[in-house]
C-alpha cells in the first residue's frame, strides 16, 4: 500500500510491529507484551496524525491512489449494475461511467467519474478527467432516468473537465452549461457524493443535485490548489497555502451551503477500510432517496433550483 509522507512514522512502526511477529514466530519466543506495547504507540500515534492533518494533507488523502473509485461503490454498494455507453453523438467517454443498478431495492442510475489504477487505466480514463462526450453521455443517462422515474445516484471524483484542444474544439465549456441547466430540471431525484478530487466545472457538470453530500477527506473547490497558487503567487509549489484560504473541506462547504452532509471515513480515510466508509455513505444514499422520492415532482425541482441559488448570496448591514 502506498503511502503520503506525513503518514510515514505509522507505516515504520507498522513495519517494525511485522517483523517483530515474523520472528518470534520463526524462533518459537514469546513476544505478545512487546508487541502488545508497539500495537498501544501505534494507535496513539495514528490518533495524533489524523486527528492534526491540515487541508493540503487532507488534499493529499483525497487524491490517495488506493482510495476507493466510483466502480469500486458500485460493486461494494450496489447489484446488478448494467453499464451503459456513449453519448450517441461522438464516442464513449472512459473518464464518466454510468448505468443501472440495484440499491438495495431501489433501482437507481449511477453515474459517476473514474480513475484508474495504474499508468495504462490512467490513460484510458484520462485520469478522470471527462470531455465533452462524457458530460453529454451523463445527461443522456439522466434524461433516461428520467423517463422511467428512476432516482439518479452521482459520484464526483475529478481533478478538473479536460483542457486540451480536441475537448474545446468539440465545446467542452457548452456540454459543462448545458448539464447545468438541464440537471436543475430533471424531474427525479439527484444524489450527488464527492468521494474524491471535486475539481472546478469538472465536478460541477455532474454536480447539480438535490443533495450534494461530501466524504471526509474529499475535498470541493473551484480550481485546484496547484492551479490557484500559480495564479496568486505565480508558483504552484505554494499549493500548500491556496489549500488553507480557498476553504476547500465539507466543514468550510457546509457553513457556505455548499453541501448538505459530511460523510464519516475511517482513521486514515476512505482506503484504510474501504467496506466501513462504503456502508456509511451507503446508509446516507438511501436516507436522502427516501426522504426526496417522498417529494412531488414541482417541488423537488423548485428546492433543488432554489438551493443553488441561494449559494454565494450576501447582505450588507449599515
């Protein structure tokens, strides 16, 4: 498993604990009470890291290469997923991957960006990065959910929409407004979840939701931290500190009105136990799909319309 630098003194002891193991068991000796004792300073150890992490190594979780996909919920959450392809006007975009599924008893479209796990998945999924045929395969999925009024469950996981020119060229910025405007009137329920990078208009194309929850350590912004330090201090090695000032983490996002719900993840995040965050988030999924699919259809679109709207609203007192 890979692990971040500030993580470094937990795989150590983790490391020492292992081989201490090894060889008691190699040798027939008896050293339960040392290895109690190493076990007792490794969870304290663990406990004072993630309990002190600031927002750039909490960007850091959230861009962990073992944490959990958009494919891997779905087949930790979800049964019977079909999916389904192409956004029947240009290609098949590998960076959005969509379909029907149960949940639980609920059927559901599930639509969400992936990444992959290795250098030759990472090019094909174009590091969950979609163009333009991956926001319209999106919309194409929603608007079927739609006609047979089936809830719409999304996963955002993006570091941004593509920027190169074959994505411009076939109007990445119009396939990113249009999916704005038209998610604010799909008639069905929207579930929106950041369980990873929430990257710009990349995540936003998805993003339009009835309730937009995020994890823990997953973080929402309008540029990366990279990209706001080299605009502000023309260096994207103060990454660090755009980090702190753009307010990037669900307790900053609810405050805004941002999202509506922080989802818990285990000590160490989403890929430390991937089951016990997968059922967390899976327990918040159906609560919201409950209470909105109780909802008339007028006013499920007017409460999504309006909260959006009131985001970024201010006052001024004399």
């Amino acid at each position: 498993m890979a692990f971040l630098d500030f993580e470094k003194p937990i795989y150590e002891l983790e490391a020492k604990i292992n081989e201490l193991k090894e060889y008691g068991s190699e040798e027939g000796v008896s050293i339960a009470p040392e290895v109690k004792k190493l076990e007792q300073k490794l969870e304290k150890i663990k406990e004072d890291v993630y309990s002190n992490l600031n927002t750039w190594q909490r960007v850091q979780l959230a861009r962990h290469p073992d944490r959990p996909y958009t494919l891997d919920y779905i087949r930790m959450m979800m049964t019977d997923f079909i999916e389904l392809h192409g956004d029947r006007q240009f290609a098949d975009d590998w960076a959005i991957v969509g379909g029907l599924a149960m949940l639980d008893k609920q059927k559901v479209m599930v639509i969400g960006h992936q990444k992959g796990r290795d250098v030759k998945e990472n090019i094909r999924r174009n590091f969950g990065c979609a163009h333009p045929e991956g926001y319209k395969k999106a919309m194409r999925l929603m608007r079927l959910a739609e006609k047979f009024k089936v809830p719409v469950v999304i996963f955002i996981d993006t570091p941004g929409a593509y920027p190169g020119l074959g994505a411009e060229e076939r109007g990445q910025a119009q396939a990113i407004a249009e999916n704005l405007r038209d998610m604010a009137r799909i008639a069905t329920p929207i579930v929106c979840t950041v369980i990873g990078e929430g990257g710009s208009g990349g995540a936003l194309g998805v993003g339009v939701g009835d309730v937009v929850m995020i994890l823990e350590h997953a973080y929402y912004s309008v540029i990366s931290p990279e990209g706001c330090a080299s605009i502000l201090w023309r260096s994207s090695a103060k990454a660090s500190e755009a980090a702190e000032v753009l307010k990037i983490h669900g307790e900053k996002l609810i405050k805004f009105g941002i999202v509506d719900e922080i989802v818990k993840e285990p000590l160490g995040g989403a890929h430390n136990d991937p089951v016990v965050v997968t059922n967390n988030l899976k327990i918040a999924i159906m609560r919201h799909l409950q209470e909105l699919s109780a909802m008339k259809t007028e006013d499920l679109i007017e409460k999504r319309y309006e909260r959006f709207r009131k985001i970024g609203e201010w006052s001024t007192t004399d």
